[in-house]
C-alpha cells in the first residue's frame, strides 16, 4: 500500500533494498506510517520460508524484545489498576526470588543491574523451561553491577515480571497479553507461536553466502522477553498505539510516563536512554521511541515520533544485518521528503479559569510572560511550562521546570496581587514596585 508520494516511496524502498542487499538479508519488510496511520509498506528480497512464500506485509516474522514492550504494558496496567507500584521490590510479588530486593521500576528500565541472560544454555537456542527451573538458577552473584549506576539490558528481569502480572491477574501471561492489548488494538496476526503465512529464520554462511535454518523454540518462562511472531499490518496497529493510546489499553499519561528516559548507558552519552520498557533515541530536537528485536534468524524494529506523529516497523529473517535501526532511517527520509505540517491555528476560546492572568509578569526584574494555547495557560518566557487549574485561584504545572508544582494567585481584594510559584514571587512590575 501507499499513501505517500511517488519521490517518498522510492526513497523508503531504496532504503530497504540497500539493507537487504548490503547486509545480506532473505528478505526485509517494512512499514511507515503518517498521521498516526499507516502509509506505505514495502518489501525486498525473496527467501522467507524457502517454499515460495513472498513477503508482505502479512507474513508473520519473529519480533523478538519488541515482545518486552507488550510485558511493560502488562506492568503498567497493573500500576493503574492499584495492583503494585513501581518502588515494589519484586519480591514482594515473588517470594523468595533471588533479586527480590530490587524494584520494579528497575526491572522495568534495566537499571538493576541485573545479569542480561540466565545460567544454563543459551535460552535463545534450546527449549525454555519452566519459572521454578528458570529461578531456581538465579543467583545475586551473578549480578552485572549495582543498581541505578547504568542501563544494563536484562532479558531475564523481563521473566521475572511476566510472572509478576501472571500472579497478580491470575491468568498466564500470553493470556493477558492476548485479552489486554492484542485483541483491544486489533492485533490479530500477533501470536505466541507462528501461525502461517510465516517466515522461517535463516543466518548467512560468512564465506559462502549460503543459508542456514534457525532454531525457533518455546521460550518458557523466558518468553516475556522475546517470543511473539507479528506482521508489518499488526505492528504498524500497535505503533498506531503508542502515537495516539487508546484508554481501553492505557491512557496517555503512562504512556508518556513510559516514555521518558529512565536509564542511560554512558557511552551512549545523550544520543539513547531507556523508558518504562521503551528505547529512545535522539533525533534532535525530535525523540524517537520504541524497541528494537532479536531471535536467532529474525530481527525487528518499532520506533515512533509522537510529535510528528509518525512511525516505522520493520522485520527481517535473518540472525544479523541491518534491520532493526532501519526504522530510524525510514522516518528521517519520510520527515525530509513529506515534513509534517504544524497543528493549524485557531481562535483561542476564553478561560473559563486564569483569563485575568494573561500578560506580561517579572519575577524581581526578569519578565515572564503568560500566554494561553489550546485552552491551557503557559508561561512561554523564563522557564516554560503549562498550567491548569485545580481549584479557585490554584493550579498545578503540567510540563518543564514547574511540572507538579503549584501555582497560587495571591489577591488583595478583588485584585490580584502577586502569583506564589515554588517559591517564585511573580508581580506585574518589576520587584512589585
């Protein structure tokens, strides 16, 4: 399909068709969407089970960590829901568990310190086993560092909170997955196993060019961290989501909550962090946002620009090559080629709350101004920020230096006088004079 310009299209197929091609991939499919929607998909390539499957935007390909994206959705809703907190230490939901004294919200950010994978066989490679088998491995000495000093990627932390919202939902996990995000969003083609049209997974021989099939087993008790297969039309409706949430799922402010960096590797300096379950990278002054995949003879990609209400996914069958950062790629090329158009302006309705406070304010000498758009009041010189009331002549900062912070409007009669803000003493003259 395709609903971008003819230019557009061609420069997002050259994109993919120069990654299958120099990283030597059986086949890549790819999706971009625009306004939230998606608006072209394109394939290249053509060994995708070795039996004349094309592929498509409807071919399952193993997804990987995207999986992990599905688990942190699990978690949150359990947060909304009342059901834990993210300060919770993990055992309190585990007993017993090695690590238990570690948080939620660490297992969540990869910030732990955590050991990546679990003792025994490589899990990607064998059959999974089982929670007890899985834990009753674990061991706080194998602990890659302590936490909250980086990003530590932890696939076995992911296990442990599969089994958090397991216990607390009293369903197994594919289950809740299945009946709290999958069938909400539509994600029909989203499964625990692959469900034909499928792709098999392939790694390239160094020397000779040639394939090799990959394994592709359960995952057991590991399979919160990577083992659903998807299709470029499912992922493209999940993107969708994490552009414009849907309540039935979660509601915006969690999903902006999840969005916000949390954990950071050093090397990556301020380029990428780590959310609630969600990747970043910076495209300044533009975020991207979501997870990258990996399975032996798959990899994937999911990343969105909430501002600019774009996204792209992108799937492959083979164990290495370019793939997963290609959605990057896919969005900057949409971005140059089609640039979002700015939010149309109108009329601003009057406040049914604050319209005495527009103007110009200073605190001591420094001007401030306040402004309102979109029905909200915002300072927009000094330290910007939203305000929106929460009682008579009260209101709480929504965004910037002052988010959470309370606003207060101090009068002398009728008249105001001077407006409170953490300790910020505004007055419509310089120092009140």
């Amino acid at each position: 399909m395709t609903d971008v310009r003819a230019d557009t299209a061609a420069a997002l197929y050259a994109e993919i068709a120069a990654a299958q091609s120099e990283t030597k991939l059986p086949s890549i499919t790819a999706g971009v969407l625009k306004d939230g929607a998606l608006a072209w998909t394109g394939s290249r390539g053509q060994i995708v089970d070795g039996e004349g499957l094309a592929p498509g935007p409807d071919a399952q390909y193993r997804i990987g960590s995207i999986t992990k994206t599905l688990t942190a959705i699990l978690v949150m809703q359990c947060r909304d829901d009342g059901l834990l907190a993210l300060n919770d230490a993990v055992g309190k939901h585990l007993p017993g568990v090695a690590f238990g004294d570690l948080t939620i919200r660490q297992l969540l950010a990869h910030s732990g310190g955590m050991n990546a994978e679990p003792e025994g066989p490589w899990w990607e490679r064998n059959p999974g086993v089982s929670f007890e088998a899985l834990t009753a491995a674990m061991d706080e000495s194998q602990a890659a560092g302590s936490p909250d000093r980086r990003h530590h990627y932890s696939n076995l932390g992911y296990a442990l909170l599969g089994e958090v919202v397991a216990r607390l939902r009293g369903a197994a996990w594919m289950e809740l997955v299945a009946a709290r995000i999958l069938d909400p969003l539509e994600m029909r083609r989203t499964t625990y196993f692959p469900v034909t049209p499928a792709a098999k997974g392939f790694s390239v021989h160094p020397f000779s060019g040639r394939l090799d099939l990959e394994p592709a087993y359960d995952s057991g008790a590991m399979a919160p961290a990577g083992q659903l297969w998807s299709t470029i039309e499912d992922l493209a409706k999940y993107a969708a989501f994490w552009i414009d949430p849907g309540y039935e799922v979660l509601n915006r402010d969690t999903v902006d909550e999840m969005a916000a960096p949390a954990a950071a590797d050093p090397r990556e300096a301020l380029t990428a962090s780590y959310g609630l379950g969600l990747r970043m990278h910076a495209d300044d002054p533009y975020l991207f946002v979501g997870h990258t995949g990996s399975m032996p003879g798959f990899m994937a990609g999911l990343f969105v620009d909430r501002g600019r209400r774009i996204g792209a996914v992108t799937l492959a069958n083979s164990t290495s090559g370019r793939c997963a950062s290609v959605p990057l790629d896919l969005m900057r090329i949409l971005a140059s080629y089609e640039p979002p158009l700015p939010i149309e302006w109108v009329p601003e309705p009057e406040l049914a709350q604050g319209e005495e406070l527009l103007g110009h304010w200073y605190w001591g000498n420094t001007q401030m101004t306040m402004t309102v758009a979109g029905g909200i009041l915002q300072l927009t010189t000094g330290y910007p920020c939203r305000f929106s009331p929460i009682g008579p002549d009260l209101y709480r900062g929504r965004d910037g230096y002052f988010a959470g912070e309370r606003l207060r409007v101090i009068r002398d009669g009728d008249v105001v006088k001077q407006l409170d803000l953490a300790t910020f003493t505004l007055t419509r003259t310089p120092y009140g004079r």
